[in-house]
C-alpha cells in the first residue's frame, strides 16, 4: 500500500491540516486504522478496538470542523493505555481475573480528550497491573517493540508507544509511578511528559474492579504522549485540572509560563550516569552529543553541582515508598512472606533490594517518617531550581532489551556494558522525578549503532511543567526529534 502523508505527522500540524480542509477527521481516523489492520499482527499494541465509536466520532468532528468549531483536539485520532476506564471496553490492567470488567462511564480524563473533539481508536496494551517495563500479558500477549520485534517497547504505557511509533494515530495518554510514560518513550523514539505529581486529575484511572473515585495514588501520575513535543503540551492542556468533584470546586489550573523562550537563556545541569546504577555507552554517548549541541546553542552547562540531592539516598527511599504503596495490592500470602523476609534482613544491608523489601513492610509509622524525608528532598530540589532551570539525565541505562518474560523480576538481569546488573534497580533514573513528584519531559535523541532508539529526561521545578515542556521543543527544532521505524515507515 502507498504510504499516506499522514501518518507520521504530528498532532499540531493534523490540527493545522483538518483547519485548511486538506484532510478529513474521517480520512485520519480510516488512515490510522488501516495502519493498525496492517501492521498490528505483529506489534500487538491496540489491545481493544474501537473503530465503530471512533469513525461515528470522527464524522461527528468533521461536522463541527464545517461549522467552524474550535476544539483543541478536534477530529486528531487517540489512543488510550488500557488501565484508563472508557464505558463500554474492559478495563483488566492485564489481570486475567478481570477479563471481563467493563466500566459504565469514561474516566475523567478520558472525558475531557473526547470533549476537546478527540477520536478515540481503542486502548493500548500493559503489562500485568501496570508492573513491568515490558507490556504482555495473559489477557493480551506481548507487544513487540516496532524498531525490533525481539525487544520490549518499554512499560507500562508500551502499546501506547509502540502504536505512536508505528503511525496508530499522534496521541496517546498513558501514566507513570515508575518511569511508565517515560521508559516506553524511551525505548520507542518518541515524546512523553510526566507531569507534577496530582497536576492531572486521576478519577477512573483505577484498577479493576474498584469505583472510580476521586483519590491521588501516591507517586502515580497520568500524562501525555505523543511523536512532537508541542503535541504533549496540547494533549496535557486538555486533561490538566482538578477534579471537578473535589478540588475544582474551589481551584482553577494556571500553569506559569516556560521560564525562558529562547535555548540560550536555559542554565541546565546535567548528568549522564551514577554508581548507583550506571549507564552503558550508548546512553552516555547521546547525552555527550546533546550536551555539546546545547552548548553550541548557547545553554549553559554543568556537569557536577553540590545542589543534586544525593543519588544514592534518595533511590533507596523511593524503593521504600514505592514498595509501600505497591505491596497495599499484594495478596495476602504474598504480602507475608515479604514481611517475614523484611524482619530477617542484615541492619548493614541497604542494597536497593533491601530497600525494596523493606518497603512492602512499612508500618505507618515508618511511611510517615519517609513521608518527611520527601519533604526535605524537594526542598533540596526547590533550592536547585534556584541555580538551574532543568536537570537532564538519563531514563534508562540501556537501550530495549530483548523480552524477558521469567516471572521473578528480582531476579532478572540487564547487561550494561557486558556486566549484569538487578532488573529493579533500573527504578532509579525515572525515580529521580517521581520521588520529589517533579515533572519531567522524555525526548529521542537518536539511535544506537544497532538502530534502536534512545533518549533523555528533562526534569523541571514544581508545577513549573511548561519550562521542561518548552526546551523539548527547542531541541526538536534545533536537532530533530522522532524518526519512524524503518519496517513500519509505510
């Protein structure tokens, strides 16, 4: 079939496009869909489709576009990571226990996407309760990674970057406690933001079979994806905001502006590995790359800063508070054998496995302690921001890595640089936002020899999201930003 102009455009110029009348909403939505007939055998991304309500959506836009309605969506194709409730679709987060929970009413971002004139196509694939950065599951198979069918697309929000990366429509909304919008940008080439954490009402974002009620999950956050960077700020525009059952009947969301317009006036520092969990050369190769285009761009550079909360310190305290918040899922066997390992662990061990064991045990008290000591990191971070106007680092050591489906994650193993490493530690490059609850930014920039993509994070201040947001989009414009795979650029 011949390739179609559309495919790989980004949001802000389809929104450009369907304005012009050089393009249908119908036009779109059939394009993305045949895209998905075509390739989705192989890459496994749309779990659940919904092409019926997608084209009555899509017919409904155009409709609105000839009467000359303005809708900051209006007629783009969505999709939608599966953990989101969408009335009348299952909602499983890949529990085969749930197969069959089909909520009644969408969730409350979900609803705004459809009242900002999106089309939805359907939902994207997850891995077994969100938790794993690869996305397979009993309910729905494996989803492979579009620039190499071998390798993970990242996870959680894997079908939701394996479809932006294969042309299955320019957004997609997924969510991240432990680099779940980040990880999979990463591994697929394309954008994700991650915002501050409670900026995106979460209301229906909820494992099955629980009412969506209006709750903030610790460390959780939902946000954007996209193959643009002015695409993410788009999409979050849209779903940022209070609950309108709680918060937002006193509060409105004013963002502030970026902190600066222009590359040259950013002050960044940057980092590019740790001893806690170091990078491979491919990853610190693409940070040595973009830090000296920066600095040819007139941003200024550090590369050490007593400023930077301690590494160390603080990924052993997101494993506490992570695990805590997790093991409140486990079943109850499972949950007592944690606790019996926890009381026999060496007092000298603080390996990030202890940490994480540790955690899953966490009495109240002890959570309230680490609660404080969250307190005093973002006040380190707020003291950084003063100096610096946003951190870049790594989200990943490794570019993706071949599937690896053994059931005990503890016990798996990732090479960096011909060494073996702990498959969990590699929480601590996405925790370093999601600790301190700070948003942060996912961009490409490049490949590996092998052809597989590889990118940065962009941390920001507190609720600050469009200063992140906004040096995305200078690097894109300056370098370049999403290349499609070359088995699916069709």
């Amino acid at each position: 079939m011949a390739k179609s102009q559309w495919s790989f455009k980004s949001a802000v110029e389809l929104s450009a496009a369907l304005a012009a009348r050089k393009v249908s909403a119908v036009e779109l939505a059939e394009d993305a869909i045949a895209r998905i007939e075509r390739h989705d055998t192989k890459i496994n991304a749309i779990c659940v489709r919904d092409f019926e309500r997608g084209l009555a959506a899509a017919r409904v836009a155009d409709a609105e576009l000839a009467r000359g309605v303005k809708k900051p969506l209006l007629g783009l194709p969505v999709t939608i990571k599966e953990s989101y409730n969408i009335a009348g679709l299952p909602t499983t987060w890949g529990i085969p226990a749930q197969k069959d929970f089909t909520p009644t009413e969408d969730a409350l971002p979900v609803s705004r996407v459809k009242d900002a004139g999106g089309v939805i196509l359907g939902k994207t694939n997850v891995p077994l309760g969100l938790g794993d950065w690869q996305s397979y599951n009993e309910i729905y198979g494996t989803t492979n990674n579009p620039f190499d069918l071998g390798r993970t697309p990242g996870g959680s929000s894997g079908g939701s970057s394996a479809a932006l990366a294969a042309g299955y429509g320019p957004l997609s909304l997924g969510s991240d406690i432990g680099g779940s919008l980040r990880v999979p940008a990463f591994h697929c080439g394309i954008y994700a933001h991650k915002p501050t954490f409670d900026l995106v009402a979460m209301r229906g974002h909820t494992p099955p079979p629980l009412p969506p009620l209006p709750s903030t999950r610790d460390l959780s956050v939902i946000g954007p994806m996209a193959r643009g960077a002015a695409d993410l700020s788009l999409l979050l525009d849209v779903i940022a905001g209070p609950d309108p059952l709680e918060s937002g009947k006193a509060y409105s969301l004013t963002l502030p502006p970026a902190r600066h317009t222009e590359m040259k006036n950013f002050r960044v520092l940057l980092i590019d590995t740790d001893p806690v969990m170091p990078t491979d050369s491919v990853v610190r190769g693409t940070l040595e790359i973009l830090a000296a285009n920066l600095t040819k761009a007139g941003v200024k550079i550090d590369r050490t800063s007593p400023l930077l909360p301690d590494f160390a310190a603080s990924s052993r305290l997101y494993m506490r508070m992570l695990m805590s918040f997790l093991a409140a899922s486990f079943a109850p066997e499972t949950y007592a054998g944690a606790q019996a390992a926890a009381a026999v662990l060496p007092a000298g061990d603080n390996s990030l496995a202890a940490e994480r064991l540790r955690g899953i045990a966490l009495s109240h008290r002890d959570w309230l302690m680490a609660d404080g000591g969250r307190s005093r990191l973002r006040a380190q971070w707020r003291e950084l921001f003063k100096t610096y106007d946003a951190v870049i680092c790594p989200i990943m050591p490794t570019p993706a890595y071949p599937h690896d489906h053994s059931e005990d994650q503890e016990k798996r193993r990732i090479k960096i640089d011909g060494k073996d490493y702990v498959y969990p530690d590699q929480l601590t490059w996405p925790g370093i936002a999601t600790l301190p609850g700070l948003p942060s930014t996912a961009i490409p920039t490049g490949f590996s020899p092998d052809g597989l993509p590889v990118g940065v994070q962009i941390v920001g201040p507190w609720l600050e999201d469009r200063t992140p947001l906004r040096l995305a989009e200078l690097i894109e414009r300056e370098f370049g930003g999403f290349k499609p795979p070359p088995m699916f650029d069709d």
